[in-house]
C-alpha cells in the first residue's frame, strides 16, 4: 500500500482527527485556530504505516508552516490569486472550500443541462451525431488507402517500364556463332531494376506515412495544450506566421496582453536525446515576441498524455538545439492539471 493510500486509510483518519482535538485545532507554529490544517511527520522509518507512530512524532500545522517545513512553497487557490488575493490551500486541491462549493454546483448545473438537452434530441438527430463520427474515421482511412493506391500505381508503371525496354524481336541480334554463352545465373539480372524499384516506392511510403504520423502528433498535442487552459479565464487559438505556428492565449476577463506557446511533442526519448527545433522559430519568436513566448516540449508514449512537460521561456535558449537532460530544471511536476500564466512574474505554471 503507497503513502497516498494511507492518508485515506480509516485508522490514519481517525488519528488525525485526535490530533485535532489535542492541539484544540491549533496551529503549532502561529496559533491560528481553524483554517485548512494538516498533520506534519516528524520523522519517517521504513516499514511502518503512517498511523504507527507515537503521538509525540506528530505535529498539527497550517498548510502555509506544513509547506514552508518541507520546503515548498506554499499553493494559493487561483481563484482567489486572478482576483488578486492570496488565500492558501492544500497541495491536493486547486481551489478554496468556497470556489471548490461554486465550481461543484457548476458541475452539476452543466450536467442537468447535459441531460436535459440529451433528452431533447430527436432519433434522428442522435444518428446523425454517430454519422458525423464515422465519417471522421473514414475520412482518416481513406487517407492510408489512397497511399498503398499510390503504391500500387507507381509499381505498375515501372514494371511496364521494364517491359517496354526488353527486346521485342531477334532481327539485329548477332549470330549465336560469335557469342560465348552467357552464364546460367544472368537470367535473374533482368528483375534487379523492379526489386530496386519496390524497395525506393516502399521507403517513399514509409516517409510519407511517418510525416503523416508526425504531423497528427503535433496536431493532438497543440489541442491538448490548448485545453489545458481553464476556458473561465483563457481564450486560445492558433497564430500561423511564416508556417510556424503558434498557440495564442488571452485573458478572457481583462486586456492583459497575450502569451504565445510554440508546442512540440517528441515521443519517448532519453536524457541525451538532442531535440531540434526549427531555426525560423527562435529566429522569428526573437523578433517578434521577445518575453512572452514559450517553447513546450512533450514527452511519452501519446500526445494526448504526455508523461513529461517542459516548459522554456524563449530568452532562456541561445541555439535551436536542445538536450533534455540539459532543460531538466523546466520540467513541470504535474502534467495533470491545468496550465496557467502568472502576469506578475512573467511564468507559465
């Protein structure tokens, strides 16, 4: 069982609420009573539960003393922080007890909404929905059939090729008294041209389907970056310049300028993997967005959930070659929840 599954163990909820009670729900450090608390460790042994301890090796603190003991700092609910108040909150949540009250009402109003317009649809309009999707999917397999067509074609035409330049008819071929004869195995010569044919055709599908493949991936990651942006607060869309493009993000609730985001999803790769980015990038975002552009890098096996983020101000790359062991520091610990920009200290989170 991992740490995380004790902490909503019974018999760790139940000590926690005795201490609780014992330090009259106290602050240990600042005395403050109420609030959000949290039960701090104050040492670990391997092997035992995170209820079998003495009490004494326990110490009740607020979220702000718990955060500044490990060393972190402390989490403010951003809610409360883009109306410009700093209330602090717990590490599992992302919200105060009040925005996390609205939101849920929220929640549940959309998905009354949800269903009642659910209920509304008619049989028909139901079937055209699952038409819409299935077209999608066959519009995807209509693009990999159209490739092996093109296949196919170009296979013929060599072939037809070949056939056009062996020898119709034996008028100008020399007297076999003046030829030695030719080797047993020359007879397979003639199918050297159509092998080496196949093997270009093939390796200029394999291209073509891997820059198809390559090019979805970094649609899927733009898309998942766009939705990670809390839409209450964000507007994005996608800026295209000189063929790169780019992610615009907006504040929808106030004029505070735009943030551009440069995506580019990378698969799995290791820590001395160099990843290249393309030169007219860091040559146009230097020109035309000095401070507020980024360069996320997305690493794992789906775009959709990267298991990595790295996220790189431009001012802080010199070349269009970057080591992910070198940008390690960029890297974002939770890839789960949403991104959001911080205007005062010019960082996207």
């Amino acid at each position: 069982m991992t740490y995380e599954e004790d902490l909503s163990h019974p018999n760790w909820r139940n000590l926690r609420e005795r201490l609780f009670k014992k330090a009259n729900y106290k602050c240990s450090k600042c005395s403050r009573q109420g609030g959000s608390l949290e039960i701090h460790h104050k040492y670990y042994v391997d092997g035992k539960r995170a209820w079998e301890y003495p009490e004494d090796a326990f110490e009740v603190l607020c979220t702000k003393h718990h955060a500044e003991v490990h060393g972190r700092a402390p989490k403010y609910c951003k809610d409360c922080f883009a109306k410009g108040r700093k209330v602090e909150i717990e590490d599992k949540f992302d919200r105060c007890f009040k925005h996390r009250r609205e939101f849920e009402r929220k929640i549940e109003s959309d998905l009354i909404d949800l269903k009642q317009r659910l209920g509304s649809l008619g049989r028909n309009e139901i079937n055209d929905e699952f038409k819409r999707k299935l077209d999608n999917i066959q519009a995807e397999n209509n693009d990999i059939n159209k490739l092996s067509q093109e296949f196919d074609a170009l296979k013929k035409e060599i072939q037809n090729h070949l056939r056009l330049l062996q020898p119709t008819n034996k008028i100008n071929e020399p007297s076999k008294a003046y030829i030695s004869k030719k080797p047993e195995h020359n007879k397979y010569t003639k199918f050297i041209p159509i092998f080496i044919g196949i093997v270009l055709i093939t390796f200029l599908i394999i291209f073509q389907y891997n820059q198809y493949q390559y090019s979805k991936s970094q649609d899927i990651f733009s898309t998942y970056i766009q939705n990670k942006f809390n839409r209450e607060y964000f507007s994005s869309s996608i800026d295209i310049v000189n063929d790169i493009k780019l992610i615009k993000v907006s504040y929808s609730f106030a004029d505070r300028g735009n943030i551009f985001i440069y995506g580019q999803y990378c698969g799995h790769v290791k820590s001395d993997k160099i990843v290249k980015l393309p030169e007219s990038v860091l040559f146009l975002t230097k020109s035309k967005y000095p401070e507020r552009l980024f360069i996320l890098i997305g690493t794992g096996s789906d775009p959709a959930r990267p298991e990595s983020i790295f996220i790189i101000p431009i001012r802080d790359l010199s070349s269009n070659k970057i080591s992910i062991g070198g940008i390690e520091k960029y890297r974002r610990s939770r890839t789960n929840s949403n991104f959001y920009y911080d205007i005062k200290s010019d960082i996207l989170k």
